[in-house]
C-alpha cells in the first residue's frame, strides 16, 4: 500500500484524543486547509494523523477505488494507534476522506476509533441531489459529529438533516452559517478564515469531552 503518514501533536494544550485525518479528494495531507486545521486543533486537545491515499502518493488526480481507499484507512489508523500509543482514536476527514473513513467502518469497526468527524460530508454531488452516500452509515454504531456549512453544495441542508434524523443520538450536525464545501465564509458576515477554524476545533473538543469523556 502506497501511503504516507504525519503526526502533529503540537499545540497550546496537550492532547486528549488523536485525530485520523483524511484528506478530500482533490488536495492531499498537506494543503493549506489541512495544515491550517492541524495546527488549530492542536491548541484544542486534538493532535492529528494526516496521511494520504494511495492515488495522491501516485500524482494521480482519479481516487482510489472504494475498497483501496478503505484498506489505506484501515492501515493509516493502525500506524496513527502506534504514534501516539496511549490517546483515543478519532477518525474521519474532508469530504471524500470523511466518507471513506465512514464506508471502513461501517464495514468492519476501526480498531480503537470511538468517533468519526466529518468536515463536509458529500452528501451528494453538486447539483444532484441524492442520500445513496449515506445509506452505510445506519451501520456505523459509533458516534459521529457532522461539520456542516450552510451553502456547501455537495450536502443539501434538507437532506442532510433527514440523514442526521434517522441516524438518532448517534449523530451531532454542526452548521457554519454560510460556509461552503471548504468552510468559506462570505466577508458579509465578519468572520475571518481563524474564526471558522476556531469553531470548528472547539466544537469537535466539546463534541469529544461529551461522548468519549
């Protein structure tokens, strides 16, 4: 398997949990959105294993096939696990990362992951509206929080809640307000590209403390 892996631990709090972060389909481990991200949770109990899917290692812009994407989740949270032994899993990622990492455990739970995180989950793809991408999560028996903008296209506000609705106290939807697909705010709303990122982290800390304790 053609993968590679990072630890980031770094921060102004020592961490609580690790975090299994994936990356979205177009960008690897270390774009500015996942670097920055990293870095901000840091400073809020979360340290962070980036690592990148097989066709990203490759230079190729198609993603892998569902079961490779699968079988690279599975094995970077063994590896994460061994990095820092000692602190609670955590998995999930952008968009496609996140969904992989939902379709992994759906199928057979991630050992040691007690939540997934979502940073945008594609729902559908943009202007076709649909819930098929998240028919597997009924089988995903650990909690998992939702990080959701409010104008992001890839996730119909209304659909989504009906997922979030049927999956009951299992799932934790967390709206941007007018955030897109990237968390990307208009200026009309006074929040800064920090502001967003802050949010995020302190609502998955909160959403972890709750849950996991």
């Amino acid at each position: 398997m053609c993968w590679s892996g990072s630890t980031s631990a770094s921060g102004k709090t020592d961490p609580r949990w690790l975090y299994v972060f994936a990356h979205g389909a177009g960008a690897g481990m270390n774009h500015p959105f996942m670097e920055h991200a990293a870095r901000v949770f840091g400073d809020h109990e979360l340290a962070t294993y980036r690592y990148e899917f097989p066709y990203m290692r490759a230079g190729k812009s198609r993603p892998d096939s569902p079961a490779v994407a699968e079988a690279a989740v599975r094995e970077a949270v063994t590896a994460a696990a061994r990095s820092t032994p000692g602190l609670p899993l955590l998995a999930g990622g952008k968009s496609f990362g996140g969904r992989m990492t939902s379709q992994a455990q759906a199928k057979e739970p991630l050992p040691g992951v007690r939540g997934l995180v979502f940073l945008g989950f594609p729902l559908h793809a943009p202007g076709r509206p649909g819930t098929e991408r998240a028919e597997h999560l009924s089988s995903v028996q650990v909690p998992m929080l939702f990080l959701q903008g409010t104008r992001d296209e890839f996730a119909t506000l209304e659909l989504l809640r009906g997922v979030i609705n049927r999956l009951g106290n299992r799932a934790t939807l967390h709206l941007i307000e007018e955030g897109d697909h990237s968390f990307k705010v208009p200026k009309r709303t006074g929040k800064t590209e920090k502001d967003v990122m802050n949010e995020l982290a302190e609502t998955i800390q909160n959403w972890a403390a709750r849950t996991n304790g």
